[in-house]
C-alpha cells in the first residue's frame, strides 16, 4: 500500500474509522488504483486525490456499474449528513 493511500485511510480514522480494517491489497487497473476495506473502499484516478467511498453510496455506484458505469471514478469523499 502506498503512502498516499494510508494517509488517506488514516485520515478516515484508520482501523476504528469508517472503512475499518483492509480487506484487499492495492490494486492496480487501467486509471488508477483502489483497495477495499471492511466497510468501504479507497480509489485514486491516475494521480489525483483518494477518495473514500462506503454505505449507501458505494452499493449504488457498484449496482450503476463502478468505475465502467456512467458516474465513473469517485470525485469526492462520500460524507455523511444529518439527514
């Protein structure tokens, strides 16, 4: 794992955060890298920024097909709201 991506699960709360503990190694396709988690999954498109995605969001953009889908690579963190 590189050290982009465990500065980026640390600073999601590292094992006691959202993603919790890693599920898989890095893994590397054809516009960047991921790696899934307990309880979500990190993504990097080429060299930008990781993003976490998890709970509702992830199973959807999974179901709408991932990163070959329409919405294609995470822009943002998915982040929680009071509602």
């Amino acid at each position: 794992v590189g050290p982009i991506m465990i500065a980026a699960w640390n600073a999601a709360g590292g094992a006691a955060g959202v993603l919790g503990y890693p599920r898989t190694a890095l893994v590397t396709d054809v516009r960047g890298v991921h790696q899934a988690f307990l309880s979500g999954e990190l993504w990097q498109l080429g060299t930008g920024a990781v993003r976490r995605v998890h709970g509702p969001v992830l199973t959807a953009w999974k179901k709408a097909g991932g990163i070959t889908g329409a919405y294609g690579y995470p822009l943002t963190d998915t982040v929680s709201t009071p509602s």
